[in-house]
C-alpha cells in the first residue's frame, strides 16, 4: 500500500521542483516551492517521521514561504517577468547539485554504520509514536535546552520589535 | 508510556534562573517607567546583576557538579567566567547610565537585551553538552546584534549591526554544521559522550575520518569568527566602531570571556584525543591576530577602531595561552594547567583595563561631540592631569608595562608558552606587543606632547557620578591585579579544579 503512494510523492517532488526552476514567474515558482514541500511531508509521514512531516508543513510551507512571498511582493513582478532572466549560476549549481549527490552517496554508502543512525531506536511504525516519543524527551531529558531556547526566542522578538519598531519615543 | 520526570538540582542553576526573573521583571517595571526615567531600569538591573554576582560566587569550590541530565555542569571554572562577565555587565550598566541619555537610546529594552546577553553567556560558561553550549551562543549573539545597532539614528550603528548579523548568522551556521558533523561521527553532543567515543574502541577510526577534520575546522572557523581571530576578522573593526562605545566595552570582554571559555570547554574536554589537529589550527589562528591586529592597529586615527583592532590582537594572546595549554608527549596529548589559568587571569585583567580604555572614551563624549578620534585627545593630559592619568595607566595595562594587570597577565601568558615549549609563539607574542606599545604611547604622546588647536572644542568631560565612580575603580582594579596579583592568580589556578 506505501508503494505507489511513494511513487505518487516522488514524482510529485521531482515534477514541481523542475518546473519551480523553469517558471519565469516568481510567484509560480514560490506556489511550486510550496507543493514541493508538501510533497516532501507526505515522504517523511510515509517514512514514520509523523513529526517533522508536520514541522515540514508549519515552518516551511506555513511561514517560511509566506516570508518569500511578501519579499516577491515588495518587488514589481510584472515588470520582472517581461525582462530576459539570466545569472550566470549554470557552472555553480551544477557543482553544488554534484557536491550534494556525492554527499548523499557517501552517506547510503555507509548505511547506518554512524554512530547517530543507533543512538535512537525509532524506526517506521514503532511505538510510542514518532510525536509522543520526542515530547517525551523534549520535557524530560532535554529540558535545559528546551529552557533556554525559550529564553532565545523571547530575546529575539524583543529584539526584533526594539530594532524595527517605527518610534520608540513615546 | 510512563514518562520519568528526571531530578533535576534547580539549586545549581540558581544564577541563570534569578537572571531570567530579573529579566523578566525588568520588562515589567519597564512598562510602568516614564520616558525619562528609564534611567531607573538601568539601576534595577545593576542591583540585581550585583546579588547575582554574590549568587554564582557562592558556587565556588564545590566540585564538578551536573544537572538537566547532564546539560548543565557547574564547577569552579564556570564560577569564575560567570562572577567576571557579571561583574564586567555591571560595571557596563553603569558607563552606559549618562551615555544613553547623551546618545538618546536611552530605553528600558536596552538593559533588558544587555541581560539576555548576560544569559547566553552564563549558559555557555555551564554549558556541558554542543547543544546547550550553543544555545547561549545563539542567545548572546542575537542580543548582541540588537546592542550594535541600538542608537537608531545613526546609519553607522545601524551599518554595524547589519554586518555583525550577518558575519554572526553565517558563523553561527558553520559551528552548527560542525557539531552536525560530530554527532553523526559520535552519536552524541554530550561534551563527556564525545571524549568517550573518541576514546574508547573505534576512537582512532573516527578520529581520522576525513569528515572529522571536516568537523573541526568547523568548528575552529565558527569560534574564529565569533571571536574575531584573523582571517575571520573582517566585521569587527566596523561593528566595533559603529556600536554605542558601551557596548563596544561590553562585548569586548564579556562575549570574548564567554566565548573563550566554551572553547576551552569544548577542545579540552570533548575533543583531547584529536587535540594534535585543532591545536595546529588554533597555533595559526593566535599568530595571525596577534601579528594582523596589531599592525593593522597602527594605521588607525580612530582611537575607537584603534582600540577594536587591538581586540583582536588581544584575542590572539588570549588563544596563545589556550593553544600553550596543550602539551604532546609521544603523540599523546597532556593538558598543563598553567596555560588555562593564564588564560583566566588575562581575560580578568584586560577586562578591567578594556572597559577603564572604553569608559574614558565615553567620559569625552557629549551631545555634539562622540570624541573617538585620536586628535581629540590632544593637549588633555595637560588639561586635565587626573583624566591623563588614568588613560596613561589603561594604554600601560593594554601594552603588558609594569606595574598594571597587562604586565602580569602577558607574564603569565608567555611563561606558560615557554614553559610549555612554544617558543615560536612566545616569540611572535612578544615582538607583536613590542609593535603595539608603539601605537597605545602614541596616543600618550598627543594627550601630553601636542597642544589643542584653536578649531578644536574645549575640553569638557561628563560628570556623571556613577561614569566616574566605575573609572575609579577600574584604575585602582588596573593597578591592584598588577601589584598584588597573588590572590587573583590563586582564584584562576583553583578554577581548573576538576576541569582539566
């Protein structure tokens, strides 16, 4: 049953990313990014990643992309679309794109042979579920970090509503 | 599934935590503070930065101990970085306390984001595992940039905090690639958990795994450009010059201490078994800034910039010390205490005379008048012989001359590189801060030898009572860590207890 239904979200990635790169509209481009995305949470549910499919889904799809789009907006799109686009990036994507593939290779080459790939045991459909047993961690274990990044996060809106606040002179 | 609550000593973060109610009761009493009195927010949090201070002090001398499962470790070297950061942010409260009004930022947030700051840095002292290491970082550096371009107004301030977030976001992303690396080599960011795998039976395969030298030369270049060491300078000398001059203070020493002392907590305590490749590293990195900063010094007519590139030579002797630390016998590491605590002792000194430099920088400062060029100095030592003074006896301390805290902190530093036989840095070391007496006396040279021309705006320091109470102190701290060091010395020697 998981078969075809990988298939269909292969495809569904490597479709939308080839026309994501050819479109000369950006808005287009930034709508495939975002099926993309999704495509690539229904991979991750598939691979029992319940969790980040959905962080998938709320960071990047929700607000990530929403940010590209009001960028896109700040701009005249129109205007961009008539003009011929080039950037002379061919050479340095295709070696990017080569680093990446050899990457990956370099690591399914070794299998799970890395010490991280053991440390936890969740594989596909073990229970506790892939969300319950992260919360559990989250709250127990890694308490202190989770701690801090709380106080991370109240410093950075503080600081971003000090920064980009109009007046601050009452 | 039964989730077990772990026991957790709340009783051993007690700094951190009363930090974040002060914080939070900064950010409340802030609301209810008329605009012209947020002075008072600056008062609220010198006084709580100060019984804080008492608080972390009362750690010291109980052992290694651990908490949050083994997140958070609190022994005497944490003691000691956290008791000089809260002591430098307090002295840093107090500079600022005239001078935000004068450079109108004078807002309650700006104390609240000099706390968080506090915070990370506090968090990295502790921080006994990647993970928690680098979420103070992030917490400190992203306070940070807020403080560099806090005086809104000014393009300077703002260009500053621009390039820092953005030299600051990349490095942050080569660190965190790095610690990705390290747990995918070791299975764990557990600072003790990484020692052990690199230790135990497959230790020597994945220490010589091509993607672990990958991982620590991220790991270098993340530290490297968090500290500014040359080539991971560039945005230094510009956030330097273009932050409020307090915080220029501030995050020269208290982010150098912070970040100076996760470093050694990291290299010393997770990686000692690959030490022979990031201490050749860490040996270019320390010869490069002290050589780089201190020329590149020389050219400055800005004191201000002067004074960031001489930072960065600083940092330099600072990691002379950390790279002298490590001893091989046989292609065995062994750790020499001498070269830590020289570190301790030198990052205490430069942070008293550091902040004394800046503070008389802001002593000049008026509302028409920023006074952070060389020229502006001309003819005060004459003038104003108390104020000549105590800017003689800083530029002593930052050039290593008797009888200040440099002096014997440079001794330290070049004794342990000697001791430790690493001639070649001790040499370069101390030809490198030959070339920088030359720039600090000449500074000396216009405040005594010149005459104030006619154009030039007279004289006119602030008199803000807690401005010159702090640079009374901190003349008299110059002077007193150089006479009688020995207590000072003992305290850096006993925070090596159960470190290394």
């Amino acid at each position: 049953m998981e078969l075809p239904f990988f298939y269909l979200f292969s495809v569904g990635i490597i479709g939308a990313s080839i026309l994501m790169v050819t479109r000369a509209n950006v808005i287009h481009a930034a709508l495939l990014l975002v099926l993309t995305f999704f495509f690539l949470s229904g991979v991750y549910v598939l691979a029992g990643a319940e969790f980040l499919a959905v962080v998938q889904i709320l960071l990047y799809a929700g607000g990530i992309m929403v940010l590209y789009l009001f960028s896109i907006m700040l701009m005249s799109v129109d205007v961009a679309v008539r003009l011929r686009q080039f950037h002379r990036q061919t050479i340095f994507a295709m070696a990017t794109a080569v680093l990446l593939a050899l990457e990956i290779w370099m690591v399914l080459s070794r299998g799970t042979s890395y010490p991280a790939f053991k440390s936890f045991g969740w594989g596909i459909g073990a229970t506790p579920g892939n969300v319950e047993a992260l919360g559990s961690v989250l709250y127990t274990q890694f308490l202190f970090p989770f701690e801090v990044a709380s106080v991370l996060l109240l410093a950075a809106m503080i600081g971003a509503i000090v920064l980009a606040k109009r007046t601050i002179d009452r | 599934m039964p989730v077990v609550i772990p026991d957790i000593a709340l009783s051993l973060a007690a700094t951190e935590i009363g930090l974040v109610i002060l914080i939070c009761a900064v950010i409340v009493a802030d609301m209810f503070t008329s605009m012209e009195n947020k002075s008072l927010m600056g008062a609220f949090s010198f006084f709580g930065v100060v019984v804080l201070g008492f608080v972390a002090l009362s750690g010291w001398g109980g052992g290694v101990r651990t908490t949050f499962s083994g997140f958070y470790v609190l022994d005497n070297l944490s003691v000691f970085v956290k008791v000089v950061i809260l002591a430098a942010t307090g002295f840093t409260i107090l500079l600022s306390l005239q001078y935000a009004k004068i450079e109108r930022f004078n807002h309650g947030e700006y104390y609240v984001m000099i706390l968080f700051a506090v915070f990370g840095m506090l968090v990295m002292a502790s921080g006994n595992d990647l993970v928690s290491f680098y979420l103070g970082l992030e917490t400190m550096s992203i306070s940070s940039y807020v403080l560099v371009s806090f005086i809104r107004h000014d393009p300077l301030s703002r260009e500053a905090g621009l390039k820092y977030f953005l030299m600051g976001a990349f490095a942050s992303g080569l660190l965190l690639y790095g610690i990705a690396l390290v747990y995918g080599l070791t299975g764990t960011t557990s600072l003790l958990g990484i020692a052990k795998t690199l230790g135990g039976a497959n230790g020597a395969a994945i220490g010589a795994d091509p993607v672990m030298v990958l991982a620590l030369i991220l790991i270098v270049a993340g530290f490297g450009f968090k500290l500014a060491f040359v080539p991971f300078h560039m945005w230094l000398p510009d956030a330097y010059t273009g932050a409020p001059t307090s915080i220029t203070a501030f995050m020269s020493v208290a982010v150098k201490m912070a970040t100076v002392a996760a470093l050694m907590r990291v290299f010393f305590i997770a990686f000692p078994s690959v030490a022979g490749k990031w201490n050749l590293l860490l040996w270019l990195l320390a010869v490069l800034s002290m050589v780089w900063g201190n020329f590149a010094a020389i050219a400055q007519t800005s004191l201000k910039r002067m004074l960031a590139y001489s930072s960065i030579a600083h940092a330099g002797y600072v990691l002379m010390g950390v790279v002298a630390t490590s001893s091989f016998v046989d292609g065995k590491v062994v750790f020499l205490p001498l070269g830590v605590s020289a570190v301790l002792f030198y990052l205490l000194a430069y942070m008293v005379t550091n902040l004394g430099a800046f503070g008389m920088l802001i002593l000049l400062c008026r509302e028409d008048y920023r006074g952070d060029n060389i020229e502006d100095w001309r003819g005060v030592g004459r003038a104003h012989p108390w104020a000549g003074l105590a800017f003689l006896i800083f530029f002593l301390s930052l050039a290593g001359l008797p009888p200040t805290a440099g002096f014997v902190g440079k001794l330290f530093l070049f004794g342990a590189a000697i001791q430790n036989e690493y001639y070649w840095l001790a040499v370069i070391g101390i030809l490198s801060s030959a070339v920088s007496a030359y720039y600090y006396f000449r500074v000396v040279m216009v405040m005594y030898m010149e005459t104030r021309a006619e154009s030039q705006p007279v004289v006119e320091f602030s008199k803000a009572p807690s401005l010159l109470a702090v640079l009374v102190i901190l003349v008299v701290a110059t002077l007193f860590l150089g006479i009688f060091p020995g207590g000072f010395i003992e305290a850096a020697r006993g925070s090596i207890a159960g470190f290394i």
